[in-house]
C-alpha cells in the first residue's frame, strides 16, 4: 500500500467512542469464516476465498475486522489471526504497514460461572488470533445465569490486566448500556461499544432508545447484519431467495416487501457509480454508527469498503428513512 494511499485512509478513521482507537467507518464482519452451518464455509467459498476477502478489506481502506470466540467455534478467529500474521505483503508486492485491529467476544454461555472463565476464554482467543492483546474485547451477549453486571466486573479486571486495548458490549438494551457505562467508569474503565442489529430492514435501536443512549455516553454503535444478511445488496427475490437457513428465516415476507426499497437504492447507486450495498452502509455511516458488513470474497469485501469513499446526499438520506419507516 502506498503512502498515499494510507494518508487518505487516515483521514477517514474515526474514534471509537471515547478511546484512543482509530478506525474506518467500515469495518469487515467475519462469522462467514468458518461458519459452515449458517453461512456454507467450505462448500460455496474456501480459505483462499476469505484471504481475498481479508486484502481486498485493507486494501480499500479497512483496519478491523470483527469476529467471536463462536463464530465456527474459534474457526474464525484462528483463519484471521492466520491471516493478520502471515499476509503482511499485499498481491502487488507492496507491505501492509500497520496491522489491522481485531474486534472479538467473550460468550457468557450458561456453564460460565465464574471470572477465571472470562480470562480462559481471553488466554484461547488471544491463542488463536495468534496476538499478544485483543484490540477490542466484547461481551457477546447479556445473558444468564450470571448477570451481565458479573461479566463487566471480570471485563474491567482484563482490561485493567493490559491484554485488552478496549472493552465493548453486544445486545446490550438501554438500560444495560448505561448501566455497562457506570459501572466500567467506576473502575475507571471506558465502555467503548455497543454492537447491535442495525440496517435499513431493522431499525428497532432508534425506537428503543440504544441509538440516542449510546450517542449521549460517547458510546460508538457498531452495527451487524448491516446488509441483512444479503438482502440489502438487491441479489435475492422471492424467485431467488437466499441459500440454507437463511431461506427459512427470511423468505417469503420480507422478500416480497423488498423491490420498492432495492429499486430505491439502485436509483441512488446510479448516481454515485455505486451498489445497493454501499447505499445500506453509507446510510448507517451517516446514522453515526460503524456498520460491519460480512464479507465471503475479495468481491464482496471491496464493493463494501467503496462505501466509504463517497457520501448520500440529504434528500437520498431522507427517501430512504422514509421508505423504511415501518421498521423502526
Ligand atoms: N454481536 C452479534 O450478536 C452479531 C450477530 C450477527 C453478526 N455479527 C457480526 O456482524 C457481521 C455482519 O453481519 P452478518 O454477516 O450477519 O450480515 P450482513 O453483513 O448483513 O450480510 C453478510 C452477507 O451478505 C452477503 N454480502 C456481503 N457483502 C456483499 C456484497 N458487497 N455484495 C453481495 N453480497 C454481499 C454475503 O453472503 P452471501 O454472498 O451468501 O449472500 C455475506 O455473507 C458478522 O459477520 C459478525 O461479525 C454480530
């Protein structure tokens, strides 16, 4: 990458939240990796397929990518620590300069009773992303029998310990995020995230009070399934609809409801030489919040990162609220 390239990247980094971490409004969502139940690892897209997806992200411009200690049960993080360690030198021979940041997450799962958990499941993942700190460490979910309040107590502690850089939260509601907030800030701990389901098909955190909250604490919003899972890039229709489990989840309602709405994205793509997709990012971007779109290719991967190198207009903006009001 040349320098060039990497100054104008730079002006495109954001803070997240209140830390000293500088990111690309876009940011690349790995459960595809690995993932073979959901998503078909292995059978519609391989290792070589996901290196491309990981260069083609920095060589547009992306610096972090998110992933789980769930995701292909460590599957991904193992590709991706694989991947930052071994493919410093991009396809036209120049080097990448800075490594990537890593997002990934601590699964409170219900056999999880006590702090050493936390910190085993942090020694694996670290283990596996082949790293010596976790750039941003996440609770995956705010679930029982432990209440969220213990696994942001043990979260503080491994902050505290050096080994993580930043502390976020996942699923969080409006409540647990102050709560999450207050409690961190009392152990003199920033909450830097909160990653939440957000596209232009589910927009329930600006009904419920995450959006305005997170705004208020300084908190970044880090949106997943940005695209909806694909629906939002306008390749599925009800005569098409998308492969595996994704066809039971979302077929039939929720494609026949969408022409209009890719219609009005393809028209706004046009204008600005882009893609449905891009349009669905660049409409979180400008929503304030990090959308991390999953990516299965170099294809993929570049298309989503273009998002970022241009802007909706306010009246593009405006139709597109409009025309997704009924999924506040
Ligand atoms: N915290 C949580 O609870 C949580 C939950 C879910 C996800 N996440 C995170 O958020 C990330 C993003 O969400 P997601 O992956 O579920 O959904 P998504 O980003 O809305 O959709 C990703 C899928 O859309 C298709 N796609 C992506 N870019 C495309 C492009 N430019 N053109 C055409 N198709 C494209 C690909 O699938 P096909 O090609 O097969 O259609 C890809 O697997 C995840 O990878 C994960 O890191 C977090």
């Amino acid at each position: 990458m040349s320098e060039n390239h990497l100054k104008q990247n730079a002006r495109s980094r954001v803070k997240l939240g209140q830390t000293n971490l500088e990111v690309s409004p876009v940011g690349t969502g790995t459960w595809q990796w690995g993932g073979a139940f959901y998503w078909g690892y292995g059978r519609g897209y391989t290792d070589e397929d996901l290196a491309g997806a990981y260069a083609a992200s920095i060589e547009h411009g992306i610096n972090w990518f998110d992933t789980a200690e769930i995701y292909g049960r460590g599957r991904s993080e193992t590709i991706l620590g694989r991947l930052t360690n071994s493919q410093k030198t991009l396809s036209n021979g120049s080097k990448i300069i800075s490594a990537p940041l890593v997002a990934t997450k601590f699964f409170p799962y219900p056999w999880r009773l006590h702090r050493s958990s936390l910190r085993r499941a942090q020694n694996a993942s670290l283990r596996r992303l082949e790293t010596k700190s976790i750039d941003l460490y996440q609770i995956h979910f705010p679930i029982r029998p432990r209440g969220y309040e213990y696994w942001l107590d043990a979260l503080a502690y491994a902050a505290q310990g050096g080994l993580v850089k930043a502390v976020g939260v996942s699923n969080y509601s409006t409540e647990q995020t102050k709560r999450a907030h207050d409690l961190l800030a009392q152990r003199g701990v920033v909450l830097a995230s909160n990653q939440v389901g957000y596209s232009l098909l589910n927009r329930v955190v600006e009904s419920n009070g995450v959006l305005d909250t997170c705004r208020d604490l300084g908190v970044s919003v880090i949106s997943y399934g940005p695209l909806s899972e694909g629906l939002l890039t306008g390749k599925y229709r009800t005569d098409n609809p998308p492969p595996l489990l994704r066809r039971l989840r979302w077929a039939r309602k929720r494609l026949k409801m969408l022409p209009p709405l890719i219609a009005l994205m393809n028209d706004i793509a046009s204008v600005h030489n882009a893609s449905a997709s891009q349009v669905a990012l660049n409409w979180l971007i400008e929503k304030g919040t990090l959308p991390i779109p999953g990516a299965k290719s170099a294809a993929q991967a570049a298309d989503n990162a273009s998002a970022m190198t241009w802007q909706l207009a306010s009246d593009e903006f405006e139709a597109l609220d409009e025309a997704t009001n009924r999924y506040v």
